[in-house]
C-alpha cells in the first residue's frame, strides 16, 4: 500500500479509518503509510482507499 504525497491533501479520513496503518506527517501534511499497516485488513486498506478523496492511497497485490 501506497500514499502519494502530490495527490494527498490530508484530510485524515485514512487516518481516522485506519490509526494503524496511516499517520498524518507533522512536516509535510500528507498521509504516511505506517509499518502497521502490515497487519491492517486488506478490507479496511481499501475502504480507506475508495473514501480517500483524492484516491492518493494505491493497495498492491502484492504489499
Ligand atoms: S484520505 Fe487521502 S487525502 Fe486524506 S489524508 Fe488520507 S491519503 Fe491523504
């Protein structure tokens, strides 16, 4: 799973979705992918991906 930093506007919604598995960064403002985001639900990644206004967040097939 991936955020991309040109297309998050951080809004938080993954953040409130998924606490373990994003992380808004104090510096930069967008969404960062965090190491808990391994043992998240690969349901819940894409429900925060499909809510993510500006689909920033990519779920693999193979992360
Ligand atoms: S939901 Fe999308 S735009 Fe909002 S913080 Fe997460 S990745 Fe960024």
């Amino acid at each position: 799973m991936r955020v991309d930093p040109e297309l998050c506007i951080g809004t938080g919604d993954c953040v409130r979705l998924a606490p373990h598995a994003f992380r808004i960064d104090d510096r930069s403002g967008v969404s960062v992918p965090q190491p808990g985001a391994v043992a998240t639900a690969r349901e819940l990644l894409e429900e925060a991906a499909f809510n993510c206004p500006t689909r920033a967040i990519t779920v693999g097939t193979d992360e």
